[in-house]
C-alpha cells in the first residue's frame, strides 16, 4: 500500500511554507537571490547547477510568486529574476534558521556570515517575539487552537527523491548555517515528525498514526533526528523495552525558526478562511503574531535594514580558502575577517559579463 498518498494530512502552514524550500535547489537559487544574485548565469555558476534543473527551479519559484521575471535589457531581451513581496518574507525564517546553525552547527573558522542590523548598527542577534506584547516566544507559553482555516488536505507529494539522494546538493555553493540546517530538518518527512514532537507527539505509533507514514521511513527519519541531536531517545518501558523521543535543547531551539515559517505559511498560503492553527500567547492572552525583531533596539528584521559581512571568498566557483587571519585564534581571526570582508555588490562585474537566459 502507498501510505504516503493514503491519508489526508492537516493544514499546517509550517509545512506549506516548508515544502517551498524541501528542494535543496529552490532553496539554494533563492538564497542566491539575497545575496543579490539574479541572473541565469550567475546562479549557474554560483550553484554549478545544470541549465534544464535550474530553468525548472526559476519556473517554479516565479509560479510559486517567491520570485518575478523582469525584462533588464531590450535588445537582445535578457530576463533576470527578482524577489517578491512574498520571497522578501522568507528573510525573517532564514534568519531565524542562520541563528540556529551558527548556535548549534558552529564551525571551527567561525559563523560564515556576520548580520548587522542597519537601524541600530549592532550585530544582529535576533530573538523571536510575541507581536502583542513583544516578549520573546517559547514553546511553554504558547496554546494552540483551531483556526478558521483548520482543516485537511489530500494533495500531499511525497519525496520524489531519497533523502540520500540530494543530501549532498544542500551544500553546494557558498558557505552556509540554513543550508547545513535544511539538510536535516527540511526533508518532508523529517519535518513533519519534527512539527508532531512540537505538539506533544513522542512515540513511534503515534507518529506512524498521526503522520500515516511507513514504519522503515520513520525508523530512517528520527535516526537521523537522534544523531543529529535534535531529537533524544528515552527508555520509557522495560518489558518489553519501549522507547520515546523527545527534543533536546537544539530540538527546541528550533521553534522559534518554524513559528517564523508558520507566520509565512498564515500570510501567504492560508486557505481562504483563514489560518489553520492560533497560536494564543499565555503571558498576554492575546492571538501571538511571531515577529522576529533585533535582539539589542527590539527593531524589526528584513531584508533592507540587514548588512551583512562574508567570512569567507566566494567568486562564483567554490568557496576559497578562508582569510588568512581565520588560521589564528578564533576571536581574533573573527575580528580580523569582518574587517577585511567585502561587502558583496548586488551584481558582480563578472555577471554582466555572462550572457543572460533568454
Ligand atoms: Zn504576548
Ligand atoms: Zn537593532
């Protein structure tokens, strides 16, 4: 029996905001599109992408609406690719994910990027809030209720890949926290198990109930949780043994980057009626909003008031070695780094160069 076509499974916004990114490929051609990268070309090189694979990626993210079209030269017509309003927004849960990876994926050479936040020209360190009252957000003071909007949906697509088969297209190109995070947690499944433990789900039947998911790819997806220590298995039964799982600090950590990706999926792709799931904040009563704000003006994050600075070189092949003060003690190779990184232009002289897709 086909289990994944099987069940209808509940609207969640997290999901649908999620699966826009579970390809590694849309996820990468549109963090490009940050970094100011907008032409075929550019991506290609960028992403060492092949030309049909990254055709089909802009397609779908122009139908998605994440990104536009834009003629930028008449003659020949060259086309590039812009964000949106609505991949704009995606910024504040990328952010929230470059969070989590430098705080729990650190590498020995340091974050790859330093973020300023522009209003207050303070490093950025972003915490999530409740948008009433503007406390920080956490999983224990947050109720969950049915929204207008709560329902199921049947049209659900399974991987069409094995997770193993694209594990490795995550790391492509530049140096990255979300890439190395989304390698993990934005497999479907990997996912959705992550978004039941979040609600309280921590056995094995109750996930294979409540996700109708086969037994070996759910075995497969809290292993790969387990090791990635977002996930912890405990002996809740002797005889005969029994085991649960449940999230370890990082596990946690990572509500704050999904209720941002909850609020993309409420604004963005809720159902006509409305959101599928209120989130009531305990400390203020009131419906929570999660809004990711600086963590020293309490200013909030998007894409114009965010600089940032490269710790590493990335000239459109693969990453170059980094900075030479990066081989020295870590905070004084940091220092030394942010002060030597460039800041990246929009558009690289060399990308002028490269004849655009037509
Ligand atoms: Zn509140
Ligand atoms: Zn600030």
């Amino acid at each position: 029996m086909d289990l994944d076509e099987a069940k209808p499974r509940q609207i969640s916004s997290v999901i649908r905001a999620l699966d826009v990114l579970s390809d590694p490929w849309s996820f990468l051609v549109l963090r490009e599109a940050f970094f100011g990268v907008r032409r075929f070309d550019g991506l290609q090189r960028n992403l060492e992408i092949a030309r049909n694979i990254l055709s089909s990626r802009l397609t779908r993210l122009v139908a998605e609406g994440l990104l536009e079209r834009q003629l930028y030269m008449a003659r020949p017509p060259r086309f590039e690719y812009r964000l949106t309003d609505q991949g704009r927004d995606f910024f504040p849960p990328i952010v929230g994910l470059v969070t989590w990876g430098d705080r729990w994926r650190p590498r020995k050479s340091g974050p790859p990027l330093d973020l300023t936040h522009k209003d207050c020209g303070k490093t950025l360190a972003p915490r999530v809030v409740c948008g009433a009252c503007k406390h920080p957000l956490s999983p224990f003071d947050v109720e969950f209720e049915n929204g207008p909007g709560a329902g199921t949906e049947t049209d659900f697509h399974a991987p069409t890949t094995r997770r193993r088969d694209s594990e490795q297209n995550w790391l492509r190109g530049r140096p990255c926290s979300v890439a190395s995070t989304l390698k993990v947690i934005g497999d479907r499944w990997s996912l959705r198990i992550l978004r039941e433990c979040f609600v309280g789900v921590k056995r094995f039947k109750d996930f294979q109930s409540s996700l109708a998911i086969a037994r070996n790819i759910l075995s497969d997806r809290l292993d790969l949780l387990c090791k990635e220590k977002i996930l912890v298995r405990r002996r809740y039964q002797d005889r005969p043994p029994r085991f649960e799982y449940v999230l370890t600090p990082a596990g946690y950590d990572l509500y704050a980057s999904l209720v941002l990706f909850m609020a993309w999926g409420d604004k963005w792709r809720s159902p006509p009626e409305g959101v599928p799931l209120k989130l009531r904040h305990k400390l203020c009563g009131q419906e929570a909003t999660p809004v990711l704000v600086c963590g020293n003006c309490g200013g909030p994050v998007r894409t114009d008031n965010v600089a940032y600075h490269m710790h590493y070189k990335f000239d459109g092949q693969k990453p170059a070695a980094k900075s030479k003060g990066a081989a020295k003690s870590k905070g004084a190779a940091r220092s030394k780094a942010a002060a030597g990184a460039r800041k990246r232009k929009p558009t690289a002289p060399a990308l002028a160069k490269a004849a655009a897709h037509r």
